[in-house]
C-alpha cells in the first residue's frame, strides 16, 4: 500500500510531465488508494504546499545540496521538496518521521546511493540552519519578493507595474494561503433558515461573504450530505458576480458559451427560478455528462448542453443573454491551482488573449438586438481583461458597455456602476477568488 508521502511524490511527478491538474490527479490517486483520513489529508497538504512553495524550497535545499540542483533526477528533487516543506511547515510531523519516510521513497525510486544522498541533505535542514533573511539580504529586491512568496520573476514584475508593490505582496501573500471553501445554498430546495437549522449543520463555523445565500468555511467533511442531496454547491462567491451582473431574467434564453464545469450554469438557473433555458456549449462531451448529472442532482430541468467549439456553435435562435466565461491563464486562482505559476508563460497569455478575442466576435454575432453579454476570467492580467474589452469595443461599435448592476450587492454596485465591470484581487477582498467580469449591451 502506498504511504501518503509516495502519492504525494506520485502526483507531483506526473504534474512535471503532464498537462492534468493538481486536485484531478490527487482526487485519482485517492479514489485507487485505501489511505485513511488522516493520511488523505496529509498527501493534500503536502502537494499543495510543495507546489506554492517550490521556488522557496529549491532556494532552501541549494544551500544544503552540494551539487548543481539544477541537474538532480526529477524525482530526486521531489522528494527533498517533500522532507524540506515537512520539515519548515508542519509542525505536526516529526523530523526524524520526515526524514525516514523520504528517505524510503529514495531508495525505492533512486537506490541507496542517493538515499544517502537524501538523508544528509534532509538531516542537515532545520529551522536553525535556515537563514533565509540573511540569504535573501543577497538577493535584488524583486528576486527577494519572487523567492519569499514563491512565485516567478516575470509575473511578480507585471503584477508591481499593475498593481503597486504593496498590492502586489497581498496578493502574493494570499496566494500562499490555504484557501476556505466557497459554498452556495441551492435557492431552488431550501431558504438559508431552513438550511442552516438543521442541527448537524448550525453550530458549523462559517463566514458570510455579502452576497445572498454564499459563506465561506474551512469546513467541508460535514457538508458532504448536503451537497449529495443537492442543497449545496461548492463555488467561490467570486464566480457569482458574473451571474449577477448578467441578471438573466425568468423564462429568458442564455448561452453559456464555455460552460463546464458548470457553476455558473448552475446559478444563473436557480436566479432564473429554472424558468427559461440555458443552453451549455462546451468542447468536452465528458465534462458536460457531469454537468448534467450536477443539474440533476440540484433538481434543475433548464439546462440544455451541446458538445461544441463555442468559436463556431450556431443557435437555433439568437439568445438575449450570452455569458462568455473564457479560457484564460487563471492568474486569479493560484491560491486553489498553485501549479499553474509553473505552467504560465508570455506566450501562453498571448495566445489565450487571441482566442478571448475569437469568442468574444463570435459572442458578438450570436447576441440578439439589445441583449446583454457578460464577459468573465479568472485572471487578474489587464490584456485579458480591460485591455481585451476595450479592443473588443472599438471592433464592435454596436455593443457598449453597460451599468446595470441593480442585482449585485451594495458592496459590490458601487464600483461596477462607473463602467460596468467588476475586478476582484486576491488579498483585497477576504477569501474572495480574483477575477473579472464586464457587462455590454448590444445596440
């Protein structure tokens, strides 16, 4: 059987050679292992804490490993990321059991020369032989702030010129947080009273968030039930913003252009009482097959899915409102997908910004006269966001932006009411995700 560590060290060597993502391969490797509780909760936290803080502890094992790290066997550098984030984080884990364990995995994987290797490194690792600010003192001050916070150099650079230093060290900070779970009550089933007075869920410790039936908690073993009989849903109230700003009215037609995996379908059909359709286009027939069965479970009947490219997908008829959740580098979320500040390149923005800018003309010539198009990310990138919608305006002068935010909540109407647009950053708003939305009207 395989220990929590091995499938920690698993899903951290198929994320270096594969495009899956983190939570996906870990739920994988739990689902086919017999690993308890305890054990499943400690192969999560070490996966999360080795990806948020990679660049820290290579900068940390350098100084103990006396080769060129650079050049250590994949699998290798793993395992001293996985003892050395054990050793400096988690306060609840002896030393010698860190030590051991990676240890055995370095035998298992690299045979007893490097086990060796392994267990010098590692024992020679403690708080006390840590001087990480007189070795950051070393370093220019924007390498100090990419190595403390963990994130790479040239996102750290945009984010100061974006954003403000101070702004920027919040939200690098926040970042590195264990982020709490979203939840959302389904409306449809249940009122917040109703939810919140059954006794096996009224004394659970929770946060409101400012927007009707959304909280936030730590806590998520005891809402398993009723997210099974489809009273909750798990989502970050960031994402609501978009559905609200779009405000589909009962018994209209919406187009969720990019839908799966299907929250915000989800939503908008419960503000819409599911009165209406909306119809779900997405590329992956499989991720649709689990929206649907989602819809199922919340008891709605509104939602229609259709496996297509959302570039070239044809309605019967024009919609009257459109929601354009787009594909984007997700630079909002890396506190809940840390491995993406590894994966993110120019090039990758570059692209992703050309294919916005596809979706968002083809968005244009499917919305009916007068109807309202939201365009959302989870980025905090302006090229991905305002830059996108200003350049999208001046190629489509027939659509403007619009201010209409009456069912957004105060704390959010007031600042949406300038130009339409929301912008959330992680570190600004407690627990909130960062993100984007802008409403436009077609005129």
């Amino acid at each position: 059987m395989k220990t929590a560590r091995e499938l920690a060290l698993n899903v951290l060597q198929a994320l270096e050679t594969g495009p899956s993502k983190s939570d996906t391969l870990l739920h994988q490797a739990l689902d086919n292992s017999s690993c308890n509780r305890p054990d499943r909760a400690l192969a999560t936290t070490l996966v999360n804490g080795v990806l948020r803080y990679r660049d820290l502890l290579d900068f940390i094992i350098s100084h103990f490993y006396h080769h060129k790290l650079a050049k250590a066997a994949p699998v290798l550098l793993n395992i001293l990321r996985l003892g050395t984030y054990q050793l400096l984080y988690l306060d609840k884990v002896p030393d010698w059991a860190a030590v051991n364990e990676c240890v055995k995995l370095a035998r298992k994987y690299k045979g007893d020369r490097l086990a060796k290797l392994t267990n010098g490194v590692l024992r020679k690792i403690t708080p006390e032989n840590v001087q990480l600010d007189q070795w950051l003192n070393d370093k220019e001050p924007l390498e100090q702030l990419s190595l403390k916070y963990s994130h790479p150099a040239w996102l750290v650079v945009r984010w100061i010129e974006t954003y403000g230093r101070s702004r920027t060290e919040a939200l690098l900070a926040c970042d590195n947080q264990s982020p709490v779970f979203g939840f959302r009550i389904n409306r449809l089933k249940t009122s917040i009273e109703n939810f919140f007075a059954n006794p096996a869920l009224s004394d659970i410790e929770r946060e409101e968030c400012g927007i009707g039936f959304f909280f936030f908690s730590k806590e998520f073993l005891n809402f398993e039930a009723p997210i099974r009989d489809g009273l909750l849903s798990v989502q970050n109230p960031t994402q609501a913003l978009a559905c609200l700003l779009l405000n589909p009215s009962s018994g209209s037609t919406v187009i969720d252009m990019c839908a799966a995996p299907g929250g915000k379908s989800m939503f908008m059909a419960e503000l819409m009482q599911n009165k209406g359709k909306i119809i779900c286009v997405d590329r992956y027939e499989q991720k649709l097959l689990k929206l649907e069965k989602h819809a199922r479970a919340l008891g709605i009947s509104i939602i229609e899915t259709i496996a297509a490219d959302a570039r070239s997908f044809q309605p019967e008829k024009k919609p009257g409102f459109i929601l354009l959740d787009a594909p984007c580098t997700g630079t909002g979320v890396l506190g809940r997908r840390a491995e993406l500040r590894w994966k993110l390149n120019i090039e990758t923005l570059t692209e992703l910004v050309g294919l916005q800018a596809d979706l968002l003309d083809h968005a244009a010539e499917l919305l009916d006269t007068g109807g309202i198009l939201v365009y959302a990310t989870c980025s905090i990138e302006p090229e991905e966001n305002e830059l996108q919608i200003a350049s999208f305006l001046e190629r489509h002068p027939e659509f403007k932006k619009d201010t209409d935010c009456s069912l957004l909540p105060e704390r959010f109407r007031n600042e949406a009411e300038e130009n339409g647009s929301l912008l959330t950053l992680p570190g600004d708003l407690p627990s909130f995700d960062g993100g984007f939305c802008q409403r436009m009207k077609k005129i």
